[in-house]
C-alpha cells in the first residue's frame, strides 16, 4: 500500500507539473503576444517550436514589466529561453510574423513557471539519505518527466514532418497536373503537324484555254 501511494504521487507529481502550452496560427505579417504576471525573483522558461509554414522560422522576444527586452531572436525554427525575474509585474512574449507577406505559421509553445516542487515532504531539507523505496520513488518520477519530454519531442517531429509531407504531396501533384498538361499540347501539336506533311496539296488550276 506504501508502495503504491508513493509512486502514485510520483506519477502525478510528474503529470501536473507544468506551465502553458499552447499551439497557434500565425497569420502572415501578424503578431500574437502574451502576458504573465510574475513575482520578483521567479524562474519562467519559454519553449517554442515553428510547426509548419514557410521555412519553419518566426521572430520572438520578450520584455519584462519595464519595456525592457530580456530576449529577443529572429527567424528561428525552435529554441529555449530561461530568465529569473529581477522586478514585479507583467512580462511579455511575442511572436512575430511580420517579415512574411504570405505564409502562414504554426508554432507550439511551452510556458513554465517556477521550479518543480519536490515530490516527497521535506525532501530538500533531509539530513538522512533517501529510503530504497523512496529512491525508487524519485527514479520513477524522473523516468515519467522524461517520457513526457520525449512524446512532446516526438509529437511536435510528427506534426512538422506531415506539413512537410503535404506540401510536397500538394508540389508534385500540381507538377504532374502540369505534365500531364503539357504532353496533351504537345501531343497535338504533333499530330497536327503530321497531318500538314500528309495533306494533299491540290494544283492550283490555269486561265481559260484558248
């Protein structure tokens, strides 16, 4: 029964730990910003990743409560970005779209904030050396951090490769429309211009005789 309690609370320790995470369009020449009240001296990391659209790159900064920007990159494909707040207020994340005038984006992104809290009581502040059980415990619960990583890992690879994989279905189904198209003009061009070497040229007959 111990047993099971504490890997039961390792498993939802390692399921509800986290931030915001959010998947949106980006239209072209657009901007999406968000908002997040912090305390000073707390510890956010964004995570971000362009889906599909275009070259699979977008423009993102970040700015504390002061208009300052802590965090600023442009044309990137994914990256992270961790910062420990100096002041109290509102900081925001932006997502920009602004350099292209045709393609569309969608970009996943995480958003963490604070630190994890431990899963077992006083466990940052023990003097003895963690129980078989409880080592077990923490192990469990790092194995299932990990595997949610890697399924976010995974999950946001397959999403990008099927973009990809439709677009490059929907360019080879317009080159061969456009094949297709152009064999049926040379085609018949050719046989009309087989059918001028075998026409019959009639003699253009003389005046009156006289």
């Amino acid at each position: 029964g111990a047993v099971r309690m504490l890997c039961l609370a390792a498993l939802l320790g390692a399921l509800g730990a986290g931030g915001t995470e959010l998947t949106l369009e980006l239209p072209d020449s657009a901007q999406r910003c968000f908002h997040q009240e912090l305390e000073s001296g707390t510890k956010f990391t964004l995570d971000y990743q362009v889906i599909s659209g275009g070259h699979y790159d977008v423009d993102c900064y970040v700015e504390d409560p002061n208009g300052k920007t802590i965090y600023q990159e442009t044309k990137k494909q994914y990256d992270s970005f961790t910062h420990h707040t100096d002041v109290k207020g509102v900081y925001t994340f932006c997502f920009s779209n602004e350099f292209s005038t045709f393609s569309h984006k969608i970009v996943y992104f995480d958003f963490q904030v604070g630190d994890e809290p431990p899963i077992l009581p006083d466990m940052n502040n023990r003097v003895t050396a963690l129980t078989q059980l409880e080592s077990a415990c923490v192990t469990i619960h790092e194995m299932l951090n990990a595997v949610i990583d890697s399924q976010t890992h995974y999950r946001l690879r397959e999403a990008q490769d099927r973009s990809r994989a439709e677009e490059l279905n929907g360019r080879v189904s317009y080159w061969s429309v456009g094949e297709t198209f152009i064999l049926f003009v040379v085609s018949i061009g050719q046989v009309m211009l087989l059918k001028s070497f075998f026409t019959e040229k009639r003699p253009i007959s003389g005046g009156a005789g006289t």
